[in-house]
C-alpha cells in the first residue's frame, strides 16, 4: 500500500482504536514515532506529518490553522477508521481541537477522545514570538528556555537556520488564531500539563474544560513544556486508561 503524506507510518487499520498524533512547532511525525513502542497493545500510535518537515521538506508548510486543519480532516474522513483519538502537543494541540470541529462541520467521523498538551485553552489569547527576526543565537536563547530541543541542535546554527522558517510557519498557526466559539465538543478531552511550563501551565492548560461537555480531566505531569516526552510512561498509561474507558462506555 502507497504511504500516505499525512501519516508517514500508517493509519493502524488492524488495531482496536488509533491515536493520531500532532507535532509541536518545528516538529514532525518523528516526534512521536518511539511512542509505537511504548503504548499499550491495543493502540496504534499514527503520527501525522504536516507539510515542511521530513518526508515532506519540499513543500510549503501551512502558517494559518484553517487550511491546515481543512486538508487533514479531509485526510482523516478518508484514510483513518473508527474508532480512533487526536493527541495535539503545542500548536498541534489548536490543530487537534480545530479538526475536531472542522469533522463536526463536515459529517466526518469524530475521534473518540482529544488529548492536548503544552497550548493554552484556545479561547485564552496567545502569546507572540517574533522568531522570524531573532538571531540564531536568540533563537537558540528561545528553544533553550522551552527545554527538550537537544544541545547539540542548539548550538548547530546550520541546523537552526534549516528550522527556522519552518518555526516561524507552525508558530504563526498558533499565534495568528482568532477563536471563533461553538458549541463545546460532544467527546472527552484530556490535558496534560508540565508543572513548570512556562508557556502553558495549568492555569492556563484548566480552562480546556470549557470546550467540552463530555468529560474532562487534568493530569499533572513532574516537568515543563516538553513533559509529555519525559513522562511518556505516565502519559501513555493515562490514554489507554481513558480510551478503555471510553470504549465501554460506547
């Protein structure tokens, strides 16, 4: 079977239920490739791949969520059976709620459960980083102080300048939403939170709550903006258990 841009390591057909994950800013479906390894028997992890990066360097990476999230919820409709949740990390948590909405809009098949991490609740105003003018070494500065990104990428300014275009795309999907309200989601949502984000603690990361009417649960992990990947043990845990849950529930 042909790859499929979007979902370089497949959609899981054979598996029980799928979790289809969203990259952060500057990130690919690598990001959460090792997560097939670590996920309960049961759950086929099915990175998504955004245009711009990896196997999809050559074309042009999406800088406004709209076309974005109209592209892969047609992709989804297409590609991914039921059952099956969204897992978004940072800007690719405002890309997993805008597709949910956009599948809502659309008659296509909702995931089951949304999990969000490390983005603050989109009706929240957000913060702006201007990386498109910052120095390499300020951008360093930058990824430094989110933590996660490695040293050796950090001080590799051949590296930087390769990501930098592809920062300022995916970080003007964030910054350059304008929440529209709608009704709350009719499924669960899940949102992890680092103790020590600085961008998006819980104070911010409690107010996902709202968009829901079906359930909502904060869960507090030991770590900061990149905690998801650091726990990843605990977090894994924590969505089998609430997909378990919420298969029995159907």
């Amino acid at each position: 079977m042909a790859k499929l841009p979007w979902f370089p390591f497949g959609t899981g057909p054979e598996a029980p239920v799928r979790l289809l994950t969203l990259p952060h800013a500057g990130a690919g479906a690598a990001a959460f490739r090792a997560w097939a390894q670590g996920m309960p028997e049961g759950v086929a992890v099915c990175p998504v791949q955004p245009p711009g990066r990896e196997g999809r360097y050559g074309e042009a990476p999406f800088n406004r969520v709209a076309p974005l999230v109209e592209e892969l919820a047609e992709q989804i409709t297409a590609s991914v059976d039921a059952p099956y949740a969204l897992l978004g990390h940072s800007t690719g948590a405002l890309c997993a709620y805008e597709v949910v909405r956009e599948l809502r809009r659309t008659g296509g098949p909702l995931p089951m459960h949304l999990f969000v991490s490390g983005r603050p609740a989109p009706q929240l105003p957000s913060d702006r980083h201007e990386v498109a003018g910052l120095s390499l070494t300020e951008l360093a500065a930058f990824l430094r102080e989110l933590e996660g990104t490695p040293e050796t990428v950090l001080s590799d300014h051949r590296v930087l300048r390769w990501m930098q275009p592809i920062l300022v795309a995916d970080l003007a999907v964030s910054e350059c939403y304008t929440f529209r309200p709608e009704a709350p989601l009719n499924i669960p949502i899940t949102a992890f939170v680092g103790r020590t984000d600085p961008v998006a603690g819980e104070e911010l990361m409690e107010p996902w709550q709202s968009q829901t009417v079906a359930g909502f649960r904060l869960h507090l992990l030991d770590g900061g903006h990149f905690a998801i990947f650091d726990r990843a043990t605990s977090v894994h845990a924590e969505i089998a258990g609430a997909l378990l849950d919420d298969a029995t529930k159907r």
